[in-house]
C-alpha cells in the first residue's frame, strides 16, 4: 500500500514515476568539416582532370586537322623548295611513264636489260612506271620483259597459230615477239601442248 501510495503521488505532481521515464536523448553528431572539405576537393581535382582530358583530346584533333589542311596546302602550293623538288620528280616520272608507254605501243616489249640504254633511266625506274601504265612484267631467266596486256594476248593468238613443234619455226611466225618468244622459250615460260597442237604459255 505504501509503494502504491508512492506512486499515486508522482501522478498526481504531473510526473511520470521513475521506471517510465524516458531516457534522455543523444544529440546528433555534428558534421566533419575537415571531411566535407576533403570531399569537396578531391570532387573538384576529379571534375578539372576530367576537363584537361576532354581539352587535350580536342587539342589534339585540332592539331591533326590543322596537320592535314598543311599538307594539302603543300600539296596545292608545290611546298617550298623541296616540295618542289619532289613534285618536278613526280614530273619527271609521268614524263617517263609516257615514254615507256609509247616505246611498248610501238616496240610490243621492253627488257629490263635494256631500259637504261632505250629509256635512259634506271631499271628500277622503268619498271615502276611500266607498271604504273598498266604493263605485266614477265620474270625470265636472267632478266624481265615489260609488255602490256593487249601485246601478250596478241604474242598467245600468234603461238596457237604456230602449229609446229619445231621452235626455230615458230620463233619466225612470231613477228615483233620473235625475240620475246625465243626468251620464254629457254626460260621454260612456253612449250608446244601436243594435245592441242600449238604453242602455249605459262601463265
């Protein structure tokens, strides 16, 4: 009765007894600032590395542009001294194409031996601009011909007319190619297909 009466007076005084307090409230902890700020500048050290990249990619293919329009400029312009020399040999080289060109219309082939002395240039040089009109290279023993597409297919329609085995025979139905055909010959590029009974070539 005592430990009740006790009680009663608690509510009575407008408080709650001993037992139904509530426990005092923990004050939420205040903000780091000294993390906050090292947040806020490694975000920001992120955001400018980030820039630099984008800028130095844009730098970059500003530099590659302004790369090509140099070189077409050059290109345009004839580039200077030794721009210029390297456009008068790229010259020289269409001078000399033309003149492969026309010596192989006329003349059916063209050995390799004998460019310097009929193109007064270098073999290495003739070959490449045959080559760039079109004309096929045949690797013979010893030495290469240069002849166009049209001559070779004219030299095969003379071969099938050849209708002898005999090769001294046939080298004098071969007209231009006489030596051409002499020179396949002993360099195993053509033989006589007794089946079919003419000459034919390796190709």
């Amino acid at each position: 009765m005592a430990r009740r009466r006790k009680i009663n007076e608690f509510f009575q005084a407008g408080e709650a007894p001993p037992t139904a307090r509530e426990a005092p409230r923990e004050e939420p902890p205040k903000p780091d600032r000294e993390a906050i700020e090292l947040a806020a500048k490694l975000a920001a050290e992120k955001a400018v590395a980030m820039l630099a990249q984008r800028l130095l990619r844009e730098v970059e293919e500003c530099r590659s542009m302004l790369e090509r329009i140099e070189s077409r400029l050059e290109k345009l312009e004839g580039g200077g001294t030794r721009k210029g020399q390297a456009l008068q040999e790229r010259r020289k080289r269409s001078r000399l194409e033309e003149k492969v060109e026309e010596y192989l219309d006329k003349n059916r082939f063209l050995l390799l031996s004998e460019a310097r002395q009929r193109m007064g240039s270098s073999p290495v040089r003739v070959r490449e601009a045959a080559e760039n009109v079109g004309a096929l290279s045949l690797e013979l023993e010893g030495d290469v011909a240069l002849i166009l597409l049209e001559h070779l297919e004219e030299l095969e329609a003379l071969m099938k007319e050849a209708k002898t085995p005999d090769p001294s025979e046939a080298a004098e139905k071969m007209g231009p190619y006489k030596r051409l055909f002499e020179k396949l010959r002993r360099s195993g590029l053509v033989y006589f297909d007794s089946a079919r009974g003419y000459w034919r070539m390796l190709r």
